[in-house]
C-alpha cells in the first residue's frame, strides 16, 4: 500500500515537473495563423533555463536552440511560397507542442484610432454600409485569418498580447476591424493567396501613445506631463503606453508591411504630426527589422468639428507632408466619401472603398501592378495668375483630365489680406488637366485653398476617380 502510495506521489511529480518543462507561446504564435511567405519566420517563447527546444515544420524546416538563463529562446526557419496547403509547427524541449491550421501567404499589420478599430457590426450609432452584406459573404474567406490585439497599455513594453488568430466566418468578422478586415479581403481577392490581418488598435488615442516618449522629446511640443507613470493609464492622452502594451510584443512575428489609420484626435496640436508619424514608422520598421516595409495610411475624412477653427484640415496637411518625408509611404484621401447626413460624424460609414484604396497601394507598390493601378489623386504642383485675376492651377497626377459631379465646389483664393472668399473654378479646352480659379472680388489672388476646411466634402476626381487632395499655398500659422 505505501509501495503503491509513493508511485503515485512520483508520478505526480514527474507530470508536474513535465508540465513545468513545456513550452509556452507567445499569443500571437498558435493554432490558424497565416505566416508570411517567403521569409525568415521567428518562433519563440519560454522554457525552462538551458532547456533544448527543437522547431520540425510540415515543410521540411527545422531548428534547434537552448533557452537563455531567463527561460526565452528564439529560432529562425525559412517559409515557402504561399499556398492554401494547412501547415503544422512541432515545437519541443522534450514535451511537444503543435500548431495546426497554418497558412502560408501574406501578413500585415494594421493600427490606429477608432476608425480601424470599429468593427464590421459598426457601432453605437456608427453604421458600417454594407456589414450585412460584408459578414455573410466573409465564410468564402476561410484562409483569412484575423488576430485581434486586446486593448493594452503598459508603463513598460511587454512581452506578449492577448488575443487569438481566427478564420474569417460572419461570427469572426462581425468584431474585427472593418478596415483591416476588408483589406485583407481586396488583397485575397486579388492575389489568391492567403491573408493575415492582425489588428492592434485602440479609440480615441493620440500618435504619441503609439512609439516610444524617448523618441518625441525632439518635438516643440514635448511634454513630460503625458510620460507614462504609472499601469493601466489610458492612452487617449499619454505617451508610448499603447506601444509598449500593443505594437512591441509583436514585433518578432514577421510581416509584410503596415496600415494605419489615425489623427482626429491630434487635432488642435497638430504641427508636428508629419514628423511624429514619420518617426513612428521609421521606429516600426527598425522594430521589425531594419527594412523599409510600406506602411499606407489614411486622410482623416471631413467632419463638423466648429467653423471657426480648421483642426481637421490641419491634420490633412500634415497627413499628406508624411509622404514626401518617408519612402515607401502612401496616402488614401477620403474627402469623397462621406453622406452629408454623417458630416457630424467622425466615423463615417463608407469603409470597403477605404480599404480598398489602401489595397490599391499595396497591390501597385508591392505586388507588381505598377502603374496599373492608379493609388492616389492629383496633388497641387503649380499655379499662374493670368490677366483678369485668373489662376491657371496645375496638378501633379491629373495628365487625364478630372471627373466632376456638378458644380466645382471647394477652392476659395485670397489677396494680401489673407481673408479668403468662395472662388469659381472651371475647365477650359483643349486642355482638360488645368483648372481656372477666380473670385471677382478679390482682386489680385495671391493664395489658393481646396477643401482646407474641417469638414469640405470633395467632388472633384481625377479620370480613375482619386479625389482631388486638399491643399493650400500660403504658409500662415495657426
């Protein structure tokens, strides 16, 4: 009896010593996740200190390292082409662990504000157009794949998420990001390959919570008041605590590239938006390693926020600045797809043609499409005062002509006064790709504005239908 009684107290040690000795996952590694194609993929996690941990894949790749003296370890294996051919991962240091379920295809990364975070359902008086139609037809893209960041700030960068990678289904798709989500599905529709979309994201917070305070103390408004001090602050109003909790976790999980959608809350302080993006993708990249990944991002659209400031057009100028200050960055302009019952709103609903313009970026700029792919309207290049108070105004990507839906709405042109007056704008023959601008009671027009209002919905698109981008040419401060 006590023979049989000390048998059992062993096996019961050796489960738990067993048990003690698995292997443990980061989140973001597990069951349904879409690995990106062609890469070095880490795999990583914690075992017990000096344990041998040994990587074998379905594929053929495997690895072999020991877990450091803290328990972490870390292994590199090279991924085939994409395929829609489920994988598996065996991970060991004597007890096995396997990953089902896996793909091979095409990763991104998606993040940002509220507008990437609302999810297909919509919101509370959010509507998403099309969500029902979007949900039912998501069960055609089982190899979709969607990981989900749980909200998560941190005083310090963390090691690991919580969340969990699930195939596209109406029920999986309903709570994911409507932007991401529809993205990825442009990019399988057009690539037929599968998709992985994580989306790290949260309301309401400013660019600042999202890279590192070490890095925004070069900014005229720096303020050591939004350093984080303490867990569990919000990062509405607070620096890194998002990028700590929500983006640095992940950076060993290779991806092909970054969306983001983000700015309405840095209005009323936006003058040195485009360096702080511009920061925060350089960060991204060294993060991931070194490499200049594309990182698209979208225009905040129009939306009412008082006449008597121009905030928002503020943050789209920034916005569109960003581009000429980082290689491999485009801009999706959305000032044409508002209803004019959401002007109020700075969740507009019409989310598919967002995505698909962030899309149409990646599929031009990293898919080989090239140019058959038009990714972005005309942008102001020059303008000419002609006799009579006229502006001949040229744009840079509008060699086709323009697409316009009634009257020319949107530019206004000012004097010396720098009070600026609704102007007329109006297309001559033979030459369809300039614009004449006037405004008879101005005088002499010395400054040129279009759509630089906070909520100037645009109508004006060049012959692929990319709205025209907003502008302005004098340099006043606000």
């Amino acid at each position: 009896m006590i023979k049989k009684y000390l048998a059992t107290l062993l096996l019961a040690a050796s489960l738990t010593i067993s048990s003690e000795a698995a292997v443990r996952l980061p989140a973001i590694l597990g069951d349904n996740m879409v690995l990106q194609q062609q890469s070095t993929a880490k795999f990583w996690g914690w075992a017990s200190p000096g344990a041998t941990v040994r990587i074998r894949t379905s594929w053929g790749e495997n690895g072999l390292t020991k877990a450091g003296a803290d328990g972490s370890w870390l292994v590199k294996v090279r991924t085939p082409e994409a395929s829609f051919e489920k994988r598996s991962v065996t991970i060991s240091d004597g007890q096995s662990l396997t990953l089902e379920n896996i793909l091979i295809g095409e990763v991104w990364l998606c993040s940002g504000q509220s507008n990437m975070e609302i999810p297909v359902q919509g919101g509370r008086d959010c509507p998403i157009e099309n969500s029902q139609r979007i949900m039912v037809e998501s069960a055609r893209y089982p190899d979709i794949r969607l990981f989900s960041v749980k909200i998560d700030g941190s005083l310090h960068p963390k090691e690991d998420v919580t969340g969990s990678w699930k195939q596209a289904s109406p029920e999986a798709v309903k709570t994911f990001s409507a932007v991401g989500y529809l993205f990825g599905r442009n990019l399988r529709q057009a690539l037929d390959v599968p998709i992985g979309i994580i989306n790290a994201s949260c309301g309401g917070t400013w660019i600042e919570a999202w890279f590192p305070a070490e890095l925004q103390k070069e900014f005229g408004d720096y303020d050591p008041a939004s350093t984080p001090v303490k867990e569990g602050q919000s990062g509405m109003d607070t620096m890194e605590i998002l990028y700590n909790g929500m983006i640095y976790p992940l950076r060993n999980y290779d991806i092909k590239g970054f969306c983001w959608y983000q700015g309405c809350t840095n209005e009323g302080r936006s003058k040195w938006y485009a360096l702080k993006q511009a920061a925060l993708i350089r960060h991204w990249r060294d993060l991931w390693g070194g490499n200049s990944k594309p990182f698209y991002y979208v225009e905040i659209a129009p939306h009412e926020n008082g006449e008597e400031n121009i905030n928002g057009a503020l943050v789209r100028e920034q916005q569109a600045k960003v581009m000429d200050l980082v290689e491999n960055t485009g801009m999706v302009c959305t000032n044409d797809l508002i209803y004019d019952y959401e002007r109020w709103n700075v969740h507009p609903s019409r989310k598919e043609p967002v995505a698909e313009r962030l899309a149409w970026w990646a599929l031009s700029k990293d898919y080989g499409y090239g140019d058959a792919v038009k990714v972005i309207g005309p942008r102001f290049k020059s303008m000419e005062l002609l006799d009579g108070g006229v502006l001949k105004v040229s744009f840079i990507g509008g060699e086709y002509g323009f697409i316009i839906d009634g009257p020319i709405e949107g530019f206004e042109v000012a004097g010396a006064d720098g009070v600026f007056k609704k102007a007329h704008a109006e297309r001559r023959r033979p030459d369809p790709t300039v614009l004449y601008i006037s405004a008879y009671d101005v005088g002499k027009p010395l400054y040129l504005r279009y759509n630089f209002k906070n909520c100037a919905p645009g109508h004006l698109w060049d012959a692929f239908g990319q709205p025209v981008i907003p502008f302005r040419t004098d340099t006043f401060d606000y």
